[in-house]
C-alpha cells in the first residue's frame, strides 16, 4: 500500500519526526545544562588538585604523596619541569613514579587549560593544571613551576559510540512501542477499511467489531447500521424491478399469443420484433440491475468456444446472415457462465447490426493471443474519442442521430459481465472505417 493511503504508515512517521524532534530538543538542553555544570565542577576539581599538589611541599614529600594516591586509588608520576625557549613546556628527569611501565608520559593530550576556566568563571587557580588523556585513561598534570605532576585514574571511561548506539536502541524501541500502541488504539479504523473491501466483494452480511466506547465505537456502530440500511434499500429496489419487470411481461405475454392467433398479416413480423424488442429491454434492465450488486454471483463452467458460438446463433435466427463468424479456436476451453457471457456477445453483436451500413456483413471473431479475445466489428460511421470514453456509462447513446430501441444499457452490461470475468473490454474506431468491439476472456482465471 502506497504512503498516502497508508494512514498507519503516515502516523508512524510523525512519530519518528516527533521523536527525534524531542530527543534532538532534550538533548540539547540537557548538553547545555550539563556542559555548564561540568565546567563549573571541573574548575573545582583544578582547584582541588592544585590545593592537595601545593601541600605535597617543594620537592614533593613523596611518603606524603604514596599517602594521598592510596586513598585516591590513582597512579602518579613526578618529573623535572623543562621548557625551551619558546615556552613549550614538557617533562624532564623522573623524579618518583608509580605509573605502569605501559603509561609513557610523553603521550599526553591535552583538551581542558585551567587558565581558561580561571577567565570564564572568574576562579582562582593557585598552580597551572591541565586535564586530558595518557593512552586512553582520564589524566591531570599540575605544574608547580619545578615538577610536573602526571595522575592517572586506572579506568577508561566508555567510548561515546557506546552511549550513542545505546540512545538510538531506546529511540527505535519507543518509537516501536509508541507505533504498536497507536494501531492498537486505531485498530477499529483498520476494521472499518476491512469491512468496506468485503462489501465490494461482496459481503454483506458482516459487521464491524465493536471495540471501546469512543467515538470510534461510534462510528463503527454507525458503519454497520449504514450497511444495514444500503442492504435494505437495494433489496427494494431489486424487489422493485422484478416486480415492474413481472407486470410488464404478463401483458407482453398476452399479446404475444394473440399477434399468433390473429391471421398472418404484412406487419405481423415486425409487430412481432417490437414485442421482442420490448422484452430484451426490460431483461437488460434487469442484468444491469444484477449486476451491479456487489453480491452478483456467477455459476461458473467449462465451455468450448464452439458451444458458445451455437448459443449465440441462436439469438439470432432471423439475422443469422448477416454475421460472419470465425472461430480459429473451437477447440479452446473457457471458464465463464454461460448465460451472462453470451447476453454481452448478444448485446455487442445486436449493436453491431444495428449501426453497420445497410447490406454490410458484422464480424465475429475469436482468437487466442495473452488473452481470448472475441471480436464483433461493424460497418458503421464510427465513433469519436470522446464518446468512447463514455459509451460504457449507462443510459449514454453515442449516435443520436440514428433511431435505436434501447436505454444505452448494452455495454454497460457487457463491461460489467466481462470484469465479473476478470477480464476487460476495448473499444477502437476510426471515422467512416467502423468499430471494433473486443472482450478480452483471461486464459485462466
């Protein structure tokens, strides 16, 4: 299912964009609150260094020192204090050491000065102090003009990958949780999208699942009473036509039996195919009925095109003459119901006679290509474009200026019997050159 018709998939992602909005947001105040606050406590932290470095005296009590990096649990390492002319300072001499052999000083990297802090909060530091890294462990060295002091920390914080990989799992996982939630609280509208796919299948008897008393509860009470309603209307409306439909035909009926009493007459034959005309009228309008309900079934068998050839021949006995069939596939097996099939051939090939040029003959044609394609071309004026689009809306007559019997029902009819099929219908032509006219059956369906 595409994005835009997705409301689940859209929801999700408002979810994603507001969660990372907030945590984006979050972060960056909390990383303003805390770098602050960090800075603050790390000027502390210089301070006390450089307090507990000057009381190790000048040189440095080195008991007093084992002392004090006991308590605190760190290494340390004094050196002579050397600088070159440029000022660039750097360790000489080892003076006293407990550093790992691991540990070399010279690797030192420095990210934090204390004359900076001295100048942003406005803190005396009484000696230089510089914080950084020695392979990889949090490190101090404090400068008392004669010695400097290297004191490790034995431990090596976390790499920040670790804490960002760590940020986005829980990312992933609220926003995995918040989505799950979200579809469960909307799961009625999933069952409402589901209920109205049935009813185009043509299901009609099934209700929504009441879920909760919110205003999609209601809803879904409303839905299912809606369906109720549209049910009972088409019911009428189909009771309605069947019995129009019946008291049509009794007197049709009637008449019928007398136009076969009365003595043989010049106009008996064509009173007798108004008589037939009238009634093939009312049955497609009974068909279009039909088959416009989603509930429409189809009784479904094997035929050979053969047998539905002789079908329709016998629709047409007195116009028998005037089609030319081909069948190059007699032998072919189709899956179709019988009697709707042949009513749309009936119905295309009653057009084609009607719009074909006086003494021209209608083609009929069945051929295999992707599809079994059956073909009725006539020799008529043809049709415009435009009309072409239109020709299978009901009611719509493309040639008003030729006198036909019919409520433009045909092909509406033939477009409704063939997608009952699973197939489709094409319609070509060119002015002055006829129409083509094409079912298209699918090989298998």
């Amino acid at each position: 299912m595409g994005f835009k018709k997705s409301l689940f998939k859209r929801l999700g992602l408002l979810v994603v964009v507001f969660t990372i909005a907030l945590i984006s947001l979050l972060y960056y105040q909390f990383e303003y609150f805390f770098t602050d606050q960090d800075n603050i406590m790390a000027a502390h932290e210089m301070y006390y260094y450089s307090e507990m470095v000057s009381n190790w005296n000048n040189p440095p009590d080195t008991n007093l020192v084992r002392l004090e990096l006991k308590n605190l649990q760190m290494w340390c390492g004094i050196y002579e204090r050397m600088s070159t002319k440029t000022g660039i300072t750097f360790p000489g001499k080892q003076y006293w050491s407990n550093l790992p052999s691991k540990i070399i000083v010279d690797e030192f990297y420095t990210w934090s000065i204390s004359k900076d802090y001295e100048e942003l909060y406005d803190i005396k530091i009484p000696l230089k102090v510089f914080f950084g890294t020695l392979y990889d462990h949090p490190a101090t060295v404090v400068d008392n003009g004669n010695y400097l002091f290297y004191m490790v920390i034995d431990y090596i914080p976390p790499a920040d990958i670790n804490n960002l990989i760590f940020s986005i799992i829980l990312s992933i996982l609220f926003i995995v949780g918040l989505y799950f939630f979200i579809s469960r609280y909307l799961r009625p509208v999933q069952l409402m999208k589901n209920r109205i796919e049935a009813l185009e299948e043509g299901d009609i008897s099934s209700e929504v699942e009441i879920i909760g008393e919110d205003e999609l509860a209601d809803l879904s009470i409303s839905m299912n009473q809606m369906i109720k309603d549209i049910n009972s209307l088409l019911e009428n409306k189909h009771q309605l036509l069947l019995e129009v439909s019946h008291e049509l035909r009794s007197p049709l009926t009637r008449m019928q039996l007398l136009i076969a009493m009365i003595p043989k007459h010049k106009n008996s034959e064509k009173l007798k195919g108004e008589l037939d005309s009238l009634e093939w009228m009312i049955t497609n309008l009974l068909l279009s009925d039909r088959l416009s309900l989603p509930y429409s079934k189809l009784d479904l068998k094997k035929y050979k095109t053969s047998a539905i050839i002789n079908k329709v021949k016998g629709m047409f006995p007195f116009n028998s003459e005037v089609i030319n069939i081909s069948n190059h596939i007699p032998d072919e097996e189709i899956i179709v119901d019988e009697t709707k099939f042949s009513l749309a051939l009936r119905n295309l090939l009653e057009n084609a006679i009607k719009y074909s040029l006086e003494g021209e003959k209608v083609d009929f044609i069945i051929l295999k290509n992707d599809n079994i394609e059956f073909q009725v071309k006539d020799s008529g004026s043809g049709i415009s474009k435009a009309d072409i689009q239109k020709l299978t809306e009901p009611f719509y007559q493309a040639n008003k200026t030729i006198s036909t019997k019919g409520f433009g029902l045909g092909l509406t009819i033939c477009k409704k019997i063939i997608e009952a099929h699973n197939g489709y219908m094409t319609i070509k032509s060119k002015k002055n050159k006829g129409s083509l006219f094409i079912l298209h059956l699918p090989v298998k369906h």
